[in-house]
C-alpha cells in the first residue's frame, strides 16, 4: 500500500465536502430572510370542467355586471397587465390581446408560462360574444401585456418593473394594473409611477396576501400615494378575504376569492389579491370608456366616492373606502377634483412631475427616461416583486420550501463530511499498525541476525586460539 492514492482520496473528498458547503451556503443565500411574496395560504386551484364556467363567475352578479354594461363595456379603452404575460390564444382572450412587451426575454408580451397574468387579463377584458369560458368584467377593453415576471412568478429588479411602467405609459395604456408587489422601497419605481400620474393614467396594485413569518404591511407599489390600493374580499360575504392584507394605505376592496378565470389551455379556480386588483382595473376601464376625456384624478376620485361602505362609516385602515361598485361608478353624480385624492405628496418620489429622492444628486447625472437606476441613499438597491396570487398546484411557501432544503442539504452535507472523515482516521489507524508491524519484524530480523552473528564468532573464537599454539 503506496501513500499517494490515499492522497488523493482525501484532497478529493475535502473538494467534494467544501463544494458541497459551498452549494449550501449560495442556497442559504438565495433564500430572502423577508420574503416580498404573493402567495396565499393556501392558494387553492381546482380545475374546472368545460363549462359551467360563466356560471360560477360570482363576481359579475356581485359586481351587478349586467347593468353596467348598459352604460359602458370598456369599448376604446387599452388596459395594461403588468404581470407574467397573457396567453393571447386562450378562447376567452382571442382578439382581445395588443402586441406588448417582454422585460424577462425577447417578446412581445403574448406569452404566459405561469397562466397568472393569462387570469388576470381574462378578468378584465374576457370576450363577452358567446355564452362559454370567463367573461371580463369591462369585455371590450383590450389588453396590453407587459411581462415583468419570469417562470417562478417573480422578478428580483424594480428597474425592471419601472421601465415596464414607462413603457406602458407610452405604448397607449390608460389603466394600468399590477398584480404583484414586495415589502421594500423604490424610488425608481416611484418616479415611473410619477410619470404615469403625469401623463393622466390610473394605476391600480395589489396590497398583497399574508404569507408565514413575513411582515403585513401592504406591499409597493399599492401604498405608493395617487396608486389605488386593492384589498380582496370573501366570497358572496361581505368580510375580508382571510388571506388579504390590508391597512392605513387600503383604498378599495374587491371580490378575492372563489374565483374562476383564464388559464393556458383551461380555466382554474383562484383566490388571491391579484385577482382583486383587476375587477377595479376593469372598472376604471369602464369609467374611461364612458367618459374618454375624463381625468385620471376624477377616475379615481368617482372609484371611491362610489364605493359600497363596509365596516365602520367612512374610510377605515380595514376596507379603505368600501367595495367597488361600477353600477354607481357609472351612474352616480360625482364632483370633479384637480388632483389625485389619493395624493398626499408624501411618496418617495413626488406624485405628480418630480423626481424620486436620490435619482439625482450633486456629482451625479439624471438618467434619461426609462433608464432610471436606483440611486437613492438608504433604499434598497434591488426590489422583489412578485405575483398576490394562486398557480395551478398548491404549493407552500417559497421561504420554507428552501428553508427545508437547505436544512436537508447542510444535513446530507456534515453528515457526508463525517463519513468521510471517519473513514480517513480508520484508514490512517491502519496505516500505523502496518508499520508498526512491518517495524516490529524489522527489528526481530536484526536481532536475530545479531545473535546468528555472535554464535559464529563464538565458534571462531576457538580455532584460532589453537591455530596461534600451534605457530609457537
């Protein structure tokens, strides 16, 4: 047995172990300690057969869809979906879908590997000229789809987000509605919403679903000011979807569970904010539709003034201002305003023209218009977004999938490093005997060739003592 094979047995399994470590550690990493996420506990998705699927759309007869349609449809209105694309083939979206735009990979925005944007789309703009799928609540509106979120249903960059705003800004939106949000901060983000509150669109967010072990604020962009803020509500009930999160930045609630909307290739059963947000999308496309030079701050100031109180009187940190109601959005005498109600010029960036805070600074350049980075001092340099609603399996919590796997893996991982270890000591244990062996025989062999030796001399010793009588 030769040492250098045992060598390399050794430096291959310290290799083997410290890559492992390694691997364990970038997991531990990826894993985000608050997690700005979108998922409901639990998000339910229960495929559906072929139709009764207009049938359990209990939103439309909760929302009295029939009867504001006698006023408006969305006919002329564009409303864009930020999300993670829409399925443009789906039998409910056919023909209500513009070419968009991919911020995740090249595109045009007419493809959804998720079905989450492809659902929101279908309740908002959802053909309305047979008596089959899932009706959108302003059915001739037209969809633009921006995708922002990859095959995971998130996206780690609000630069992204913000230049999607931008770009739906100027590709023609007037609503626009983002299904998706996180727990940090972008002044990138604020001055693109900025720039759509310039250029007279309404903006409509999610104020996000409770998720384990992660803070209950409402997310961004919903609690940005002049964003209209959307809160679910539970089905045919009028309480608050159990799921939902709301607070002091809550505007409006809408229906968030026991849905049925679009998917690629079916329909499934929703629940979640993100399906909130797009009823009162849609019912601002309405409102557009009626009145096409109407401001986007009396858009938002009748989607308020209109609402059907819930809870105590007046606007409360629960309910906002109450649920949506587009019969009355659409009916009622509402008077007009100068500015956002919602705008309380306390945003990071300042609603209306400004900048946000730290985009420019002395010995620093403004970037030009959809190319914002985020430069402000103190926030956070990278924003997750993702989508307030359910997938096709229900699955747990992101933060605990990983946080079990990464537990398993630093587990596998020690306990293969004490393996490996151990068989090193064993094997050097037995290296040591062996030559301790092999020294042991070593020195029998010389002693006894020693004593071999001194009998020899022994016997010679007496010859040549009678040899030399002999001479004299």
């Amino acid at each position: 047995m030769t040492r250098l094979p045992h060598r390399d047995r050794s430096a291959v399994a310290r290799i083997v172990g410290t890559a492992l470590l390694s691997v364990a550690g970038i997991a531990a990493t990826l894993v985000p300690a608050v997690p700005a996420t979108a998922t409901p506990p639990p998000d339910v998705t229960v495929p559906l057969r072929a139709d009764p699927v207009r049938d359990d759309q209990w939103q439309l007869r909760e929302l009295h869809a029939t009867a504001a349609w006698r006023h408006a449809k969305g006919d002329g209105v564009t409303v864009a979906v930020l999300d993670s694309g829409v399925d443009a083939t789906h039998a409910d979206l056919v023909g209500q879908v513009l070419p968009g735009m991919d911020f995740v990979k090249p595109g045009n925005g007419q493809f959804d590997p998720v079905g989450h944007g492809t659902t929101v789309a279908g309740l908002i703009a959802g053909r309305d000229d047979d008596d089959r799928g899932a009706v959108g609540l302003a059915p001739h509106a037209k969809i633009l789809p921006v995708r922002v979120l990859d095959e995971e249903n998130r996206y780690d960059d609000s630069l992204v987000i913000a230049k999607a705003v931008r770009w739906a800004v100027d590709n023609g939106a007037r609503v626009i509605n983002m299904s998706l949000g996180g727990h940090g901060r972008s002044p990138a983000l604020a001055a693109a919403l900025d720039y759509a509150f310039a250029r007279d669109v309404v903006v409509i967010a999610c104020t996000g679903n409770v998720t384990p072990s992660a803070p209950t604020d409402v997310w961004y962009p919903a609690r940005e000011p002049g964003v209209v803020a959307v809160a679910g509500m539970e089905k045919e009930a009028p309480e608050l979807w159990s799921g939902s999160i709301t607070g002091r930045e809550t505007v409006i609630t809408a229906p968030g569970n026991g849905l049925v909307g679009a998917r690629p290739g079916g329909h499934w059963r929703v629940q979640g904010t993100s399906f909130a947000a797009p009823l009162v999308a849609a019912t601002a496309a309405l409102i557009r539709s009626r009145w096409p030079e109407m401001s986007a701050a009396d858009v938002v100031n009748r989607l308020i003034r209109t609402a059907s109180d819930v809870g105590p009187p007046g606007r409360d940190d629960r309910f906002g201002f109450g649920v949506v109601d587009p019969v009355a959005a659409l009916t009622r005498p509402v008077p007009t305003v100068e500015h956002n109600p919602l705008d309380d010029q306390t945003s990071p960036g300042v609603v209306g023209f400004g900048r946000a805070p730290g985009l420019e600074q002395p010995g620093t350049t403004t970037a030009p218009l959809g190319q914002l980075g985020n430069r402000a001092t103190g926030e956070h340099a990278s924003w997750v977004a993702r989508a307030a609603g359910s997938g096709d399996i229900p699955r747990p919590p992101g933060l605990l999938v990983a946080a079990v796997f990464v537990a398993m893996l630093v587990t596998g991982t020690l306990f293969t490093r004490h393996r490996l270890l151990r068989r090193e000591q064993l094997a050097d244990r037995r290296r040591e005997l062996t030559l301790q062996r092999v020294l042991s025989r070593r020195q029998e062999t010389v002693r006894r060739r020693e004593l071999t030796l001194r009998r020899v001399m022994r016997r010679q010793q007496p010859d040549t003592t009678r040899r030399w009588r002999r001479l004299r």
